[in-house]
C-alpha cells in the first residue's frame, strides 16, 4: 500500500492516520474532513484519482495540522519515528512537513527498519530536510521545480531562501543545475524536475523530457507540482517503473492541466477532476505504442 | 541469526546531530543577546547561546543559534520585545544571504512574481491576489488560504502570519509585486 505523509493548514487538525478518501473536494481521513486546494491535500487527491483510474487500493494517509509553527510537523514525525519501522507499506510519499533534520534522521532511521523497503518519495519541506541531512541519495525520487532545484544544486544552502545568486534558477540551466546537483550527492536515484520542461533524470544524466502539451498558466496556480508528485507516486504503487512512472505522470499531470484550460486564477481541483481523463489517454498511447 | 531473523525488525541506527538547519542571530550588544534568549526561551524555541564562527565580523562576542526555518516567526517574535538582530546567517555557510533576485511574469490579464521558491500572482485590473504558489514549508498552504481572493492592499501580510523562511520569501515577492503595483 502507498502511504502519504503531510500536514493540512489548520492548527486544529489532530493527528490523523488511515485510509484516505475524496468525496466531491474534500478529502476524509478518520473521519475528518479536509478542503482539496493544495499541499499535502491537493496530492492526495491527485493520488487518489489516479488510484482509482488504476484500480487500486485505496491508500494510506498521515496527516497533521500545521500552519508552520513546526509543532504539528513534530508531532507527526514522532509517531512516524515510533510506527513506521513495523509497518508494510510498498512506497511512502513525504509531503509538506516543517523542514527539520534531527527529525528527518529519526524518521529515515525507523524506515531502515521496516522488513522490507519501500520506494521513498519525497517533495516539498521533507525533501529539504533530506537534501539538508546529506541523505538525499536514500530516496527514490525527488520532485522539486526549478527553484528547488537549484537549492538542491546549491551544496551550501539550507533552504531554497539562501540559495547562492550565481547558481540562476533559470529553466534554461536545470540541466547544469541537475548535474550539480548528482555531483554533491544531493539528489534522489532518479529527480523530476517540474517546469516549463518537465526533466526526468538520474546520475548518468537526463533520461526524458517532457514539454507538451504546454499551459503556462499553469506555473502561477497552486498545487500543480503536488498533483504531478500524487499521479507519479500513484504509478509507482500500481508496480510501474519510476522512470516510466514520472514520465507518464509528467504527460498526465500536464493533459489535465489542458483540459481544465487554466489561466492564472484557475485552482487546482479543476486539473484534479481532469486526471483520469488525461490518465487513460496517455496510458492508451503507451499501449497503442507498443503495438 | 535464526532462520526466521529476516523477518524481525532491523535495529536502529546510531544518529548523528545535525546543525544543517541552524541559523544564527547577531547582535550588536550583549545584553541584547541575554534579551533575546530570555524571550526565545520562554517562548519554547529550542535555542543555545555560543561564540561566533570566524565568518561573522560584526556584532559583539555572543550570537544565539536557532532553528533557520522558523527564521519569521523568530524575527517577529523579537521585533515585537525590540530585541531585533543586526544580522542573521545560516550555520552552515555564514556568508550566505537571503535571494534578491526577482523572476517577473507577465500574463496579459495577470501579472506573477517570483522569489526563490515563492511565486505570487494578480490580477492586474482589480490587484487581487489569484494564486501562491511554490514552497515547502506547512504555512504556504495555510498563506494561500488566507490571501488568495484578496486585494494585495487588504490581504494579510506574509511577515505578520507566515512563520517559516518560505513565508519569508512570499513576502519579499508579495513587497516586489506592491512595488511593480504602485501607481
């Protein structure tokens, strides 16, 4: 089973663990109920659409309120760092949780215990925690878009914030940036690298890109990234390879994106509500493909 | 090992502290450092008091480090005892400086700012703030929900609800779009 783990934006939001499901725009988990807008929320519905196109199981969410005070994140990390290590979980997916090192130790340490490992995603403050560790290498595959790239990039930065002025979080240098990012060891076996191009790479160098069908509105709206990390942890769950996976969830994410016809304004659970769609075609391409 | 050993949870690796996510506060007295630390303390921030690395050559014999992420709440939390730092600068790297380079978007009816990992989108006709987006850290979510749908001049300031160093960058491209903005 693919587990996510992330906060939601209410302080009052208690720890909640379970199987996650999405009703109309709200994703429910132990009996709560959480708006889908973006963050932790958005990939999961993300997640739980494409499940369902797939056929899946359902999945398994940890979820905590946070507003980025930490203290929920903390929480949350503690009982990770208590239940993971007995628990069976095929692929786990860290998600928007307050960038902490000590923390983020505990919690890889306690996965190193599970009996049988699971593929290890991890994108938003979880993936600056483990760039900032020096344990990027542990992971599976990283999410980041161009900014975050950079960070990564940036053997010296401990948060996207201090990023170096020289290492331009240009588009036009993610290649540069994603080389430099493998040469300090700061990257996941494979990285996709969301933007105008989407990049699938691993240390060898760049396997795929992506650029169509192209929505720049798309880059100002909240979420897109999180939706791209939900369909390609999804994939990789139903037993896709995680290079055919994100390059898969790179086209899908980016179908929806076209037939939600975004501009600017437009909210995520629009492309969220075009994935199985977008899904289906794509994976009717691929089949058509191999013919 | 027995032959059902594989089956048994592996034992937990040794940890190694970290200081990759520490910041450090400089000040230009020590009664301000001693200032600072009391009210960090009481507030329940897991801080220590130390000598400064080589690197820094202002302020005085004391700095406070803290955890960087939190850098916006902390900031706040001292400007509100008037008990500011002179500087603040990464542990690992104490020369680094916070990005001041600005990416700008123009689309047609929108108008998107960006910084660092912090993108922030208007529509120009009524200066409504449409989108946020990028970042990491748990306050962007809960940033977007109480800005987005709001005028740029009624909508919360990131420096006075955010409280992480992706809220920080928020409100540096939130002040560069109020500048492109003004009449």
């Amino acid at each position: 089973m693919l587990a996510i783990v992330g906060t939601v934006p209410d302080q009052k939001f208690p720890l909640s663990t379970g199987k996650v499901s999405l009703k109309e725009d709200e994703i429910w988990i132990q009996g709560r109920r959480v708006h889908v807008n973006r963050g932790t929320p958005a990939l999961l519905a993300a997640a739980v659409k494409t499940g369902e196109a797939l056929g899946q199981s359902e999945l398994f969410g940890y979820l905590i309120g946070d507003i980025g005070l930490g203290k929920g994140s903390r929480n949350l990390y503690e009982y990770l760092t208590e239940n993971l290590g007995r628990s069976e979980f095929s692929a786990i997916t860290f998600h928007y949780l307050q960038p902490d090192v000590d923390w983020h130790n505990r919690v890889l340490s306690a996965i190193k215990e599970m009996v049988k490992q699971p593929v290890l995603i991890a994108d938003a403050g979880f993936m600056y925690a483990a760039k900032m560790s020096g344990q990027a290498a542990a992971y599976d595959l990283f999410t980041p878009d161009v900014g975050e790239l950079a960070f990564l990039a940036d053997e010296t930065a401990p948060h996207p914030f201090y990023t170096r002025g020289f290492i331009l979080q240009d588009e036009k240098r993610a290649p540069d940036l994603i080389k430099r990012a493998y040469a300090h060891k700061n990257a996941s076996r494979f990285l996709l690298v969301k933007g105008k191009k989407d990049y699938l790479s691993d240390q060898d160098g760049i396997k795929a890109t992506v650029d169509s069908p192209a929505c720049e509105a798309m880059e100002a709206m909240g979420g897109t990234g999180d939706t791209l990390t939900g369909i390609v942890a999804a994939l990789i769950e139903s037993g896709m390879e995680i290079s055919k996976a994100a390059i898969v969830a790179a086209k899908a994410n980016r179908l929806a994106g076209y037939y939600a016809r975004p501009t600017p304004a437009t909210q995520v659970i629009e492309i969220i509500r075009q994935i199985p769609g977008a899904l289906e075609e794509i994976l009717e391409e691929k089949v058509a493909a191999t013919k | 090992m027995s032959f059902l050993g594989f089956l048994k949870p592996k034992k937990r690796e040794k940890l190694v502290e970290s200081d990759q996510d520490r910041g450090i506060l400089v000040f230009e007295h020590t009664s301000e450092v001693i200032r600072a630390e009391s009210v960090l303390k009481a507030s329940g921030w897991k801080i220590r008091v130390m000598g400064p690395p080589p690197e820094i050559q202002s302020g005085c014999d004391l700095v406070i480090e803290f955890p960087l992420i939190e850098e916006l709440n902390i900031l706040r939390t001292l400007q509100k005892v008037g008990a500011s730092p002179l500087e603040i600068v990464p542990v690992s790297s104490p020369l680094l400086r916070p990005v001041d380079l600005f990416q700008i978007k123009d689309f047609d009816q929108y108008l998107m700012v960006r910084a660092a990992n912090m993108k922030l989108t208007v529509e120009k006709k009524n200066l409504n703030i449409v989108n946020i987006s990028g970042g990491g850290c748990p306050d962007v979510p809960y940033l977007a929900q109480e800005m987005v749908g709001k005028s740029l001049s009624k909508a919360p300031n990131p420096r006075e609800i955010g409280h992480t160093l992706c809220g920080y960058a928020l409100q540096l491209a939130y002040e560069e779009m109020t500048r492109k903005c003004s009449p």
